[in-house]
C-alpha cells in the first residue's frame, strides 16, 4: 500500500542510533547535550498551541529532577533525543488522573511548567502530533510500559535492571539479557462486494464498532491468523488474504498488521464470548459512519489503524 506508512506512528526521519546503546560515556554526554520528553505513568508531556506538540525540556530542567528511568530514542539531524520516566511524581490532588473506559481524559500539570504544559492521554492527541514526535512518543510508551511490567528475570526470578540506554534488561544473578516485547495484531478489511464487516467487543462503549483483530499465535503465519480469527469470531470463512499497512500501537504494546480479504459466506454467526455483535455495512452507511452522523454506530478513533485501513478502502486507495 503506497499510503501505508503515512499512518498514525507510522514513521519518521528518526535515527535510532543504535549502536551508540551499548556506549554508556557517549550516552552520558548526548543526554547533557540532549532533549528529554517526560512521560507520566504513560501520558505524555504536550505543549499547547496552535500546532500541539511535545513538551521537549533541557536535561537540566527541574521537572527532570525527580526522573526515574531514561530512554536514549535516537538522533534527529545530530540531536540526541531522550524519553524520561516521571512515574514517580505526585500530581495535585485535583488533577488525579480518572481512567474511564477506554480513555483518560485527565490532564496534569507540573507546578514546575506554564498552563500550557500538561501530560496527556497520547491517544487523544496522536493525530496532531508531527510523525518525529509521534514516533518518540510511541516508543517512549511502549519502552516505559514494558520496563514497569518486566522488572524480574524470566529465567531465574530474580531482579533485572535497564540496560542498553533502555533497550534491554539484564540479570545480575543469571546473565540472561531480555529485550522489549512486541505482540503482532492483526486487523482486517473483511469485504464482500460493496460491504464491509464491522464488529465489537464486550465492554466496549456504546456504539463502538471496529474492524475484527485478534493477536497473531505462536507458530501463526499472518495469514492463518487473518482466516482463524474472522473465522472464529464471526463464523465467516475467508479467502485470500494481503497484506496492507502496519501500525505500531503502544497500549500497550502492539504492532498492527493491517490486511484485507475476501468473505466467502455472509451469515455472521458470533462467539459470544470473543464478540458482542458483528455485522455487514454498505459503503454507502460507511460513509455516514465516517462522518459520525450513523444513529447506532461510531467511527472507529481518528489516528488507530481501522480507521486509517477504513477510510482508505472508501476512497478505493488500497493499492
């Protein structure tokens, strides 16, 4: 797909630099020289404006005082860039953050930064972010997310530490090194003629439908997975399958795999406990859905791979 990597997260002129990781005195000197985006408990740092972007601060800033873990990301044109974990601050008790349902919609603001710097929720400013900061805020929560979740040695059990300027971690008692893990999704484009197949979750909000999508399995081709997940959920046998677009997706800690395929049958026959409710749509109620003016059905959010994959196949740009 020739759009495929203008998708949300999909990439830019970012220089992992990966070599310099295992480098600890030229990591040390790039972060006095660097720029560092704190994230907080996964929000991230946004400076407001016109245009909305990262709250990049200096090394030497105080909001970076009480920093925990920090992610060497890369280099842009020669500037080392950094992501800082801020996990451990307190916000004020008026802006605790309120998880509800699929968002958090909080904001939180350091008394150490102006009102026009808050952390947020990256899934309700992804679109908005330029594809540099974009892809740092990505990694950055995906890298920080896996961190606080794997602080132990799958090998022996015992406590890991970061290593590789973030891009490892490593067990004293055992030597085993362990590396970030990705989980491969797949998310389909399920037509049959001028229809589309859509489906939801349980616990989903009201109106919220998507394209079908399920992880990949161990000893899985992408194909296979594509067949048995429609399959499984909808009871819809399918035929052959391509691939379209990929997305990495850090909530949190997913890469998209977006494709499309044929449907051989048209009853819909669910798995009530993979899926609340599946159905075919026209392209024309597509349209309508898109727009947000369907009476039962939302579009899937604006920045995510379905509506990226969606909004490509009505305007017939899938080559």
């Amino acid at each position: 797909m020739r759009l495929a990597e203008t998708v949300t997260f999909g990439g830019s002129d970012l220089d992992r630099a990966a070599a310099w990781r295992g480098d600890s005195g030229r990591i040390d000197a790039a972060w006095a020289q660097g720029r560092v985006i704190p994230l907080w408990r996964g929000k991230v740092l946004l400076r407001s404006g016109e245009v909305p972007a990262l709250g990049w601060l200096s090394p030497t800033h105080p909001v970076l005082a009480d920093a925990g873990l920090r992610i060497f990301l890369g280099l842009h044109h020669g500037q080392a860039l950094f992501a800082a974990d801020l996990t451990g601050w307190i916000p004020p008790a008026n802006e605790a953050a309120v998880q509800a349902g699929f968002f958090d919609a909080s904001e939180q603001r350091h008394p150490a930064l102006g009102d026009d710097h808050a952390f947020v929720e990256l899934r309700g400013v992804m679109t908005r972010l330029s594809p540099l900061d974009a892809e740092c805020a990505a990694t950055a929560r995906a890298l920080l997310q896996w961190h606080s979740t794997h602080g132990f040695c799958a090998v022996c059990g015992a406590a890991s530490t970061a290593a590789m300027a973030g891009w490892q971690r490593g067990c004293g008692a055992c030597g085993a090194s362990h590396f970030p893990r990705t989980d491969p999704v797949v998310i389909m484009l399920v037509t049959r003629g001028n229809r589309l197949l859509l489906g939801r979750s349980p616990g989903w909000p009201e109106g919220m439908y998507s394209l079908i999508a399920e992880f990949i399995e161990p000893g899985e081709t992408i194909e296979a997975a594509v067949r048995r997940e429609v399959l499984e959920e909808t009871g819809i046998r399918t035929g052959s399958v391509r691939y379209l677009a990929s997305q990495p997706w850090p909530f949190p800690a997913s890469l998209m795999l977006g494709c499309q395929t044929e449907a051989l049958e048209e009853e819909v026959r669910i798995d009530p406990t993979e899926i609340e409710d599946a159905l075919w749509v026209s392209r024309e109620e597509m349209v309508r859905i898109m727009a947000g003016g369907h009476d039962r059905i939302k579009s899937p959010r604006r920045g995510a791979i379905a509506h990226f994959l969606i909004a490509n196949w009505l305007a017939d740009r899938l080559d």
